[in-house]
C-alpha cells in the first residue's frame, strides 16, 4: 500500500471544500472535482455532476468512474483501494498494509 492514508485524506479534504463552496451548472446540478495523487506521483482528476443537495465522499468517489475497492461496515465505508493503491479486499484485509507498516516500524515518534 503506497501512501494510501494521504491520499484518501487528500480526496476527502478537497471533495469537502468543493462541496461547502458548490457550484451550480446551468440546468441546477452540482458538480464536484476530484483530484487523486497516487503513490507513484501521477495525478488523476475527475468531475462528478449530481442532483443532490449534497453527496458523500464515498458517493463522490463511486460515481466518479475511478477502480476502487470499499469494505462496507455497519458504521460506513472504508476505501481500500483507489486504482493501484491499498489493499486488495477481501483478499486483504482493508487496513492490513497500513498495519503491517505499523507493526513494522513501531510507534510514531512525532
């Protein structure tokens, strides 16, 4: 898993202000932009156009056309993977490379 904890950060960071500051299209949708930074540097964006009022950030990223993988729960969902990056579910465990990381390299010293 390569900096997936950054990334999903990034997207719900971003997909927030978008969706606070919203912008309307002519015909009344919304519109949300999406820009994703994957591990390996490169950078994929998309527009999501919807009628709601407002949208999730997992509704943002499964209507954005992008390869991802969630592990549902009863308290939501986790994103596993987007594109390359995370876990293989349910192969995997969803956080089982963030984990492993941890075990390996011990507490946080920050």
């Amino acid at each position: 898993m390569r900096q997936l904890p950054l990334l999903i950060l990034a997207v719900i960071v971003f997909a927030t202000a978008l969706l606070a500051g919203e912008t309307r299209a002519q015909d009344g949708e919304r519109r949300a932009g999406l820009v994703l930074r994957y591990g390996d540097g490169s950078v994929q964006t998309a527009c999501v156009a919807f009628a709601e009022e407002e949208i999730s950030g997992i509704d943002l990223l499964e209507r954005s056309g992008l390869p991802i993988v969630l592990q549902r729960g009863g308290i939501g969902a986790a994103v596993c993977k987007i594109g390359a990056d995370g876990c293989d579910y349910p192969a995997q465990a969803c956080f089982a490379s963030a984990t492993a990381r941890a075990l390996s390299t011990g507490p946080s010293t920050r």
